[in-house]
C-alpha cells in the first residue's frame, strides 16, 4: 500500500498510509495547494495537480512498478540531481574535517560525520531526505590497516613496494565507493543500491587518468567517461543514473576553479559552483530510454 508525505511549514510530514492520508484531505490539513509526495513520482507536487487526490473518487493516479515514471498522471520521468548548502555551513564543517583529518584518529568519524552531511544536502527526484547511514567503525579497520602499511613500507624504501602501495589506496577507494553507495537512504529506508564496477576496471581507470595528466587537457574527458562509467555501474534503482557532462565542460570549469583556489577566499564558492554543476549534469531517466 501506498505511503504518502507532506510538507507542512517546511517540514516533511509522514509517512501516512493511503486511508489516513484521505482522512488529513478530507479533514483539510492537505490542502489543493499543500505539496504532497508518494513512491513512484518524481518530485513533489501540488496535491490539487494529482488526479483523485482532491475530492474524492478514485484512488490518486500515481506511477507504480517496473520503470512507470510519466503516463497518464504526467509526472516527469526524471530530473537532474542539485545541492543546496550555506557557504558559511561548508566553511565550518570543512574546516573540523581538515583538523579531523590532520590529527589522524579522529578521521574516520570525521570523514562520516561530514558525509552524512553532504550527502543531506543532495536534492534527488523522487528520493526525499537523501541521507547516509554508514558507520565509522565500518571504516576504522581499512583506514588504520592502511596507515600501518604505510608506515612499514616506508621503512623498507622499496619503489616496487610504494607502487604496490598506490595500487592498494586505489583498491581501498573503490571498497569506499561501494560502501557509500550501499549507505545511501531516503526517508530512512535503505535505497538498496549497490556500485557492481570491478576493481580491475577502477583501476584502469585511475591509471589511464594519472597518465591523461601528461597531456595537460586529457585528463578532463578521461574524468567525463570515468564518471559515466560511475553512473552505469550503480545498480538497484528503477530509474538508470546519466551523468551528461563532457570533457570541455569539466576542462574550463577546472581551469576557472583551479585560478579562483589561489586566492583562498573563493574556495567555498568555487566549491559549490563544481558539486552543483556536476549534480546538474547527473540525470534519472527510465531504464533503456536513453539507449545504450
């Protein structure tokens, strides 16, 4: 049975189910122009443009199953990604996570306190209050393990062994990865994603853009399908992840952000303008709507 949300005085109301969400239309606290949400629509919309929701009648006509974004009820079938956040927000908690970091133990709780934060700020069609659930502890045994084979390797001085040692942060990024995403939850239920990339292609990946650097531009078109790889490679939802992006648009965006970063006051401005241009350009669409 369907749940539905509400929003009332900025806040979400919900989840109520299909019976007792009638009763708040037919009690008034919804009204035509209170901003309602269900599973199966794309964003939230104004209850008087939902079908049967107002006055009674059949049930509302909302998208259900398989890929049904759209159809008779008219939702959209999709939508770009965006991120909302106060520069003076940023400033501060980037700030505790760099000390967090700097002091070395504190940074796995850091890193997930920050996380959960950032990730709050995403604004996804059809997925209310995105957050992430992963636990630090989760972290602790990679991040120290990690530190403690640092630190030996750097005591033998083996080239061999520091490359070695390149290859394994890459494969612990990747382990990360996979990790964030199967963290990720709206409204507090698990999304039930999952990143399925092999290792062995992340790998390459990473490779092929340290060796884009030479070229002084490639690396820009390399990160562009590097990030549609991402996108292709997360699994579990309904909806496929696109990410349209190319590399010119990633190239000058980087050159303007990496200008702007030398004079230090700009960062956390230069900062949001990136995360938003890159959610703006990672769209939902229907499964097989796009092609290949």
């Amino acid at each position: 049975m369907a749940s539905w949300f509400y929003a009332s005085e900025g806040k979400q109301q919900g989840p109520f189910p299909e019976g007792q969400f009638r009763d708040l239309v037919a009690q008034g606290v919804v009204r035509p122009d209170t901003l309602v949400w269900t599973e199966g629509m794309a964003g939230w919309q104004k209850a008087a443009e939902i079908p049967g929701l107002i006055g009674g009648g059949a049930p509302p006509m909302v998208p259900t199953g398989g890929s049904g974004y759209g159809g008779a009820a008219g939702y959209a079938s999709g939508g770009s990604l965006s991120v909302d956040f106060s520069i003076l927000e940023f400033t501060w908690r980037s700030i505790v996570l760099l000390i967090g970091m700097i002091f070395v133990i504190p940074a796995p709780w850091a890193f997930v306190w920050y996380t959960r934060w950032i990730v709050s700020c995403v604004n996804v069609p059809g997925r209310p209050n995105l957050s992430f659930t992963g636990n630090a502890m989760t972290l602790v045994p990679w991040y120290f393990g990690f530190i403690v084979l640092a630190i030996a390797l750097g005591f033998v001085g083996s080239e061999i062994l520091s490359n070695l040692l390149f290859i394994v942060q890459i494969v612990l990024y990747w382990l990360l990865i996979k990790w964030m995403v199967a963290n990720l939850a709206s409204n507090e239920q698990p999304l039930g994603l999952s990143f399925t990339g092999s290792v062995w292609a992340y790998i390459g990946w990473n490779l092929l853009f340290a060796i884009s650097i030479i070229t002084i531009i490639g690396w820009a078109w390399v990160a562009a399908a590097q990030m549609r790889w991402f996108c292709r490679n997360v699994e579990g939802t309904r909806r496929e992840i696109v990410f349209k992006g190319s590399g010119l648009d990633i190239l000058w965006r980087g050159i303007v952000a990496a200008i702007l970063m030398c004079f230090i006051i700009p960062i956390p401005w230069v900062y949001r303008w990136i995360m938003n241009w890159f959610a703006s350009q990672t769209e939902l669409a229907p499964r097989g709507s796009l092609g290949a």
